[in-house]
C-alpha cells in the first residue's frame, strides 16, 4: 500500500505521499458523509438490494446535481 495522508508539518522525517491519491481519497469519504445524510440510505431502510441500490443512485445523482 502506498502512504495517502500528508505527515505532520513539525514532523522530524516526513514520508513521501501521493497528493492525487490523497485528494481522491477525499473526495471518496466526503461523498460517503454526503450520503449518510440521508437518512434512509444510511439506515438501509430497504430491504431488497435492488431497491437499496437504486436510493444510492438517486441520492448520488442529487449530490451530483446540486453539488454544494
């Protein structure tokens, strides 16, 4: 695995990272946190897989679309 998080600025022996993997890296978890607001996705109300996708879709689609 390749180090994704940039060290410490006070740290002594700072390792390489990669930035675009670190920024993909960001915004993958702020695209999971978007997600957990809503709150029937989060929850996994749904029962059959299908359906459970398809709210993930359209949860997706409106972050896409309004995009803060």
């Amino acid at each position: 695995m390749t180090v994704c998080i940039p060290p410490k600025k006070n740290r002594k022996s700072k390792p390489s990272y990669s930035w675009h993997l670190y920024k993909k890296r960001y915004l993958t978890e702020n695209m999971f946190a978007k997600l957990k607001e809503w709150r029937h996705v989060a929850t996994g109300y749904d029962r059959c897989a299908h359906t459970f996708m398809s709210a993930i879709h359209i949860a997706a689609g409106f972050i896409f679309y309004l995009k803060e």
